[in-house]
C-alpha cells in the first residue's frame, strides 16, 4: 500500500527544471553510448547516467522510467530503514517490536524534505538508497558474532562507492565508515581491523570503477563538470544577481532560517536531539554491539551535513539523505529503552511524531484515484507531447533548452545542451578557451555552432526566461512556429521551429 501512495505522488507531479539533465543524459548515452565528461558537458558523478542509459533502450516513455525508478528507490530506502528498526527491535515485546519500525517509517516518508523530493528523477533517491543500504551492512556486520564480516564489509563499500558514484556529496561518508570497520566489536587483532578496512576500501573502488574510468578518458572535462563547475562557475553565476544563498554563512544557517520553519522538520529535530540525548545519558548501559550501531549511525550525521552544506546555493533537497539517519537515530535510541514505563512512553511519542506528521502530509498522499487513468500521469502527458513535437521534424538534432521534449519523442538533441538551461546561463562565467575543451553552449557563442551544424527544428517553451535568444535566432533563419496542443498546468505548452 505504501508503494502504490508513494507511486500516485510520483505520478501527478509536473517536473523540475533541473530533472532533464539527468534524464537528457542517460537518454543520450543509452541511444548513442555518448559518454559524459568526454562527449558532453554534465556536472554531477556519472552512475546515474548509465542506469538511466540502461532503463531508456527498453522503454518508450524516459520520463516514466525515471519516475518509476525513483520511486522503487524512495520506497527501499523506506524499506531499509524498516528492515534496520525491526532488527533492532528483535527480543522486546511484540508491540515494540513491531509498532516502532512502523512508526519509524511513516516518520520517514511523511517528513516534507523526503516527501518532495524521493519521486523526483534527481540523483538523491538512488543515491540515499546505496548509502542506506551501506550502513545497513555496516550495521549488521559482525553482529552478535553471527554473519559474514567480510562479506558484509565488501557490501558496505561497495554500496557506499555506489552512492557516490551518483552523488559526490556522500564521499564524506567514507572515513565514519571506514573507522566502524576498525573498531567493529569483538574486531580481533590489528592485522584483522586493517583486513576489514582494505576489504571495505576494495568493495568501494570496485563500484567506483565506472567514475575512474570516465576520468581516465577525460581527466579535465570530469574535473571541471564535478568540482570547478559547481564550486566556482555556478558560484559567480549567482553573485552576479545578488543572490546570498550562495554565500557560505547563509548555508550554514539555511537550516534553522528555512527548514525548521516547517513544523513536521522542527518535530523531527525535537524527537532526534530528545531520544539521542536520552540514549547517550545510558550509552555506557547498553550491550556493546547496540553501542556500536547507535554511534556509527550518529558518526555518519555530521558527515552527511557536510554534503548537504557543500552545493550553492541550499537547497532542501540537498538535505534528504539526512532525514532516512535522524530517522534511524530516533528508532536506535527508542529501541534501548525495551522494558517498563520508559519502553512505552518512547514508542508513545514516536509513533505521536509519526501520526502528527502523517496528519499534516496525507493530502499528498491520498490520490489513489489516479493510478487507474494514465492518461492523466504527468509522464504520459510529457510524452504525448514529445511524439506530437516529433511529428513536425523531418531530420537533424533539435536546438532546445528543454530536451524533455524532443527525447519524449525520440529525436536527437545537441549533446553540448544536455543540460538544459544549467550550462546555457553560466557560459559567460566560463573562459572562453575553456568554452570549447568543455562544450559549453550559451547566448553569445551558440550561432556560430548552429552555422556549422543546423538544427533540424527549434524547440521553446512560454515558461523558460532563457528562450529568447532560441526564438530570435528561428525568427531571424525563417522558421515557423508550430505550438503544440495544450496539456493543461503540468505540461508547458511548447513551440517547435522548423524550415520553411
């Protein structure tokens, strides 16, 4: 049930600007095995290109498999953190052991942070789901001396690598990971710690494998996509409009100026700092092994902020990974507290925090309705409208900042605008040598690679405030403009250019 809730969600909602690169990216390597860095600009770690790439060669809708992936990944990490609560639950009476990883996931899926942002075809879901999944093995590693430590050492680095590899803000994650491997309890002797460190390490450049190699191939075209682009590029981008969310102090406050405003956050901050607190007045109290999890769950908070604090500007998204952590913080904690008044009064208050802020976000859930008509799925409206801008294109690549469109339709687009609007408005921040090693497109040096190569028609939407410079170069070269069909609000009703 909680599937089909968290697949209605996904289902009903327009897209983000900032969705289509991704998608425009795995879409170009899965029909022409371009790879990023080397063949197109593209300013986040590679592994989710080639999922994508992957998905897209079966299936005709890109947008619906995106949002379908993204989904199944916002519901395993739900899925996970349940697995992990009711593990730590095992031995208490059967309501504890069965109510608080329920409550812990509703707690989960209900905070706005992660509802807002788990269907989206970001790289967040995916990513929060390998590194969920990497502490879970971290967890369960050793434990109770049961398993097999190595094997599960290998699975935490190799998921953690994984959750890199789509996102590099989870590279902070390596050190608490690799430090719980050393003091795991009941560890053996230092040539063993160091054993399980190096099989950790292995399992992580093993997955990282795809990123090494992509470097190899284009050392200064990954650079610039993964660090120079985001950390300087995007930065001075912003400072031209006066825009202090980039400034480092703003992002540190970003937090309390921004997402404890909203109440369901504020309830999850409370009940983490009150059932950590509580937990850790007893920490020397617990059994060794559920010391050991509490504080490698707590170690990786911390870090995991650091990657949340990193991009310009804050943005609440860049905060998911750390709600699925808060979350399993609280259910650690509540879990130490098995007998007497204190056991119920914990799972009281949990499962209060979850039914709080359920009540407060189970409008957005409640539309079951619209699972029986696809037709008015929001990417089945975008890929209607793809097919229908396919039909007015006889040959050639499509000049667009929205390529949702034209891939939609199974056209080509210019590899050089992947991203969309994301490269297009900083080309003037780039120098321009490096306009060209890097291929970065923009108002004042697109012409001159349209005269070389024409488009095959021009694609623009009312919406975007970067299209101007699109449609006064169609205008100037004698193209019509053919407005597609109205799609209602969540489709913006584009225009395609083409040859008179």
């Amino acid at each position: 049930m909680l599937l089909l809730l968290m697949l209605s969600l996904g289902l009903r909602r327009g897209m983000n600007h900032d969705e289509s690169q991704y998608l425009a990216a795995g879409a170009v390597f899965g029909r022409h095995l371009l790879l990023p860095y080397r063949d197109f600009p593209y300013f986040h770690m590679p592994d989710l290109v080639l999922i994508y790439g992957a998905l897209f060669r079966w299936c005709g809708s890109v947008l619906l498999a995106a949002r379908l992936f993204s989904v199944a990944a916002g519901w395993l990490t739900s899925l996970v953190l349940w697995l992990m609560a009711w593990r730590e639950c095992r031995g208490k009476p059967a309501l504890v052991h069965w109510l608080l990883p329920a409550g812990a996931a509703l707690l989960l899926v209900s905070n706005p942070i992660f509802r807002d942002a788990f269907w989206r075809t970001w790289n967040h879901a995916p990513a929060t789901l390998f590194g969920m999944v990497a502490v879970a093995f971290a967890m369960g590693a050793g434990r109770d001396g049961r398993g097999l430590p190595w094997v599960r050492w290998f699975g935490s680095g190799l998921f953690i690598g994984l959750a890199i590899g789509t996102r590099l803000t989870f590279a902070p994650l390596i050190a608490p990971l690799a430090v719980a491997a050393v003091l795991e309890p009941g560890g053996g002797n230092l040539c063993e710690r160091a054993r399980r460190v190096a099989i950790f390490c292995g399992g992580a450049a093993l997955s990282l494998l795809p990123a090494l190699i992509l470097f190899a191939l284009a050392a200064a075209q990954f650079l610039f996509g993964n660090f120079t682009f985001n950390s300087k590029v995007n930065v001075l981008f912003r400072q031209s409009y006066h825009d202090t969310r980039a400034g480092f102090s703003a992002k540190l406050l970003f937090p309390f100026t921004t997402l404890l405003r909203d109440p369901a956050n504020l309830l999850l901050a409370l009940l983490f700092v009150g059932f950590v607190a509580a937990a850790l007045s007893r920490i020397f109290k617990m059994p060794r092994e559920a010391r050991y999890r509490l504080l490698l769950v707590l170690s990786l908070v911390p870090f995991t902020l650091i990657g949340a604090v990193a991009p310009s500007p804050s943005q609440h998204e860049y905060y998911y990974a750390l709600v699925p952590l808060m979350v399993l913080g609280i259910a650690l904690s509540a879990a130490e507290f098995s007998t007497g008044g204190r056991a119920w009064l914990c799972l009281l208050l949990l499962l209060a925090g979850a039914a709080f802020a359920t009540a407060r976000t189970w409008n957005e859930y409640q539309r079951l309705a619209i699972l029986k008509t696809p037709s008015e799925w929001a990417p089945v409206k975008f890929h209607e409208a793809g097919v229908e801008a396919a039909q007015w294109v006889r040959a050639g690549c499509v000049l667009t900042l929205n390529p949702i469109y034209p891939i939609e339709g199974g056209l080509d687009i210019y590899p050089a605008l992947v991203t969309g609007g994301i490269a297009w408005r900083t080309e003037r921040y780039v120098p321009p040598a490096d306009r060209v090693r890097f291929q970065i497109l923009g108002p004042d040096n697109f012409e001159s690679v349209m005269e070389q190569r024409p488009p095959g028609a021009v694609l623009t939407t009312p919406s975007s405030e970067l299209d101007p410079p699109l449609i006064a170069w169609a205008q100037a070269h004698g193209y019509a403009a053919h407005p597609l069909q109205a799609r209602g609000k969540l489709v913006d009703q584009a225009t395609v250019w083409t040859a008179r």
